[in-house]
C-alpha cells in the first residue's frame, strides 16, 4: 500500500489519518518465518515515505524472537525506525499461544521457559529464541523500547511527522508512558526465573 499511489490518495481523501503496518522485521529469514516473504526490506523506507507524502502517519509493529534473529536485529531495527521518521513504533516478543501450532512445536522441542498464562502479553518472553538467550532477547525488547523514545528521537519523529503534529506528540508521549509501564511492571513482578532463562539450550 505504501507504494501505491492511488490507494494512498483514496486513504487520504477518506479522512484516513494513521496506518498501522506490520513490518514484523528487518530480517529477511524471520519474515519467511512469519509467512511473510511477500515483505520486501529494501522497499520498507520507500513505503514509509510514500505515506508520510499523503499525510497518513504510519504506526510501525515489529517482533523479536524469530529463529533468524540474531542479537544485531534489535539496534537495526531501532535504526529503520529512525531513519524511516516514521510517527510511531510498537515492539512485542515472539508469543506463542497454548493451542497453536507454533506453542506445539516449541513446546516439542522443549523451548517453553514459561507456562504462566498472565505472561503471554507479549512483552514478557517465555520461550527460549534460537540465536540469544531468553534474558538477551528480553533486554533487546528494553533497549529497542528506550532507543526509540529517547526524548531526541521523540522531537525528530514529532518535527518530521506528516500530518497533526499535536496528535502525534500525544501519540508518543503515550507510548514512552507505557515503555515507563513495562519498565515498572517488570521491576515489580520480574521475569520468568527458571535456569532456562540465561541458556541458550
């Protein structure tokens, strides 16, 4: 859609204000693993400023914890989302969900760390990733959430933001409100603590 030009038109016309887009990644092998090879990398930039052209600022999603990630995935994702300037960023971990295929194949391969329902919120890891330790992908997640709403790239992404920028200063002062959130919540109720947290295997 962000390189559609027409459709852009369409949205803009219809008062269409904010797109959520699910980038997913900037890794090539974890966005096959998400059924998502039609997602080209090398078209992500252009389609964040096709919609910033039409005044629709766009709320990129992005997960961490594939099998392809590795601990680089974390600061080159931050780095898209600042050089792209698009309005909004929201992280989540990988989550597989007791009853899906995924939760059974991981569970089979003996890599839930953690079966407590209330942490499957998506901000909490309960599965041990491939390439980093379940405690590193947890504190790749922190990092990408304080990188990216460090107040200097709050200011850039509200200065270069497409449409209302009151509304997209409200917007960030929101999410960097629920980064705090999780910060607190994590140092309240801690992190799954079972000897698979800090091994890889």
């Amino acid at each position: 859609v962000g390189l559609d030009d027409q459709t852009l038109d369409l949205m803009r016309r219809s008062g269409c204000l904010g797109a959520l887009v699910g980038f997913e990644s900037v890794c090539p092998a974890s966005l096959i693993e998400t059924g998502k090879g039609h997602n080209r990398i090398a078209t992500y930039l252009d389609a964040v400023r096709g919609f910033k052209e039409h005044r629709v600022s766009v709320l990129g999603c992005f997960i961490f914890g594939f099998d392809g990630d590795t601990r680089e995935v974390f600061d080159e994702t931050v780095d898209f989302v600042c050089k792209s300037r698009m309005e909004l960023a929201r992280y989540a971990v990988l989550t597989p969900f007791p009853g899906t295929a995924l939760y059974r194949e991981l569970d089979a391969q003996g890599r839930i760390i953690e079966k407590n329902p209330d942490l499957y919120d998506f901000q909490h890891v309960v599965l041990r990733p491939k390439n980093m330790t379940p405690r590193e992908l947890q504190q790749g997640l922190v990092h990408a959430w304080k990188a990216t709403y460090r107040l200097r790239n709050v200011v850039r992404r509200v200065l270069h933001a497409s449409g209302n920028r009151l509304l997209v200063a409200a917007a960030n002062a929101g999410f960097l409100r629920y980064h705090k959130a999780l910060l607190r919540l994590y140092a309240e109720h801690g992190t799954p603590t079972s000897e698979a947290w800090n091994s890889p295997r």
